[in-house]
C-alpha cells in the first residue's frame, strides 16, 4: 500500500503518458520534462490517454518503486491539460485514486491547530 509518510509532495502528469514507459523512461521524463529531481521524497503520477491506467514513481533510499494501478471499470478523474505538471496534496491523490474529482467542495478542511480544549 502506498503510505504519505515521507511524501514532500505529488506531482501529476496532468497530459497523457505513454503506459510502455518503465522507471527510467519516467524518471527522465520527470528531470528532463518537468525538470524535478526524481530522487526526491516527491510521488510522480502519469496516467494514459485513455485515462484507465496509471503509475506512480517514487525514490525509496535504495531504488524506484514503480505503482501501476488498471481500472477494470470507470476512469480516473484527471485534470484537463492546462499545465504539463500539477502539484496535489496526498489527499487529494487518494481522491484521485478513489474515483473523485479533484475539487471536493464538501470535504472538510485539513485541520493545523493542535490545540485541545
């Protein structure tokens, strides 16, 4: 399972990837095309045209983990193209990955007082 722990941030892919690429091809595609260091304590995500299909990329301290999730029914929401790169929260990856949109306007806001009354 993937875990938020160490995660700085997520980054998505917001066009559609090539699903032949392996952990080198999407880690150039990550320095070269965004321009981000792949070895960073960031998640990349890319997802296909056909919007079914995705992989995430993450640096562990010894190697690339590589996630590859296929949906047997239904699509992911995926942003539009407006930018080649999109940073999300792992929240709304989950969301994501859950089969919601994005922009949740009935989720309640993350909460950074850690004050008990």
């Amino acid at each position: 399972m993937l875990s938020s722990s160490g995660i700085n941030r997520v980054y998505l892919a917001s066009g559609p990837t090539d699903m032949r690429r392996s952990i080198d091809g999407l880690a150039v595609l990550v320095k070269e095309g965004f321009n981000l260091d792949p070895f960073s304590t960031s998640l990349f995500v890319f997802c296909n045209k056909q919007r079914d299909r995705l992989k995430i990329l993450k640096w562990d301290h010894n190697g690339f983990w590589l996630y590859y999730r296929r949906l047997e029914r239904g699509r992911f929401q995926w942003p539009s193209e407006g930018s080649s790169l999109v940073t999300i929260t792992y929240r709304e990856l989950r969301w994501l990955l859950d089969g919601l949109s994005l922009s949740q306007p009935r989720a309640h806001q993350e909460v950074k007082e850690r004050i008990v009354i």
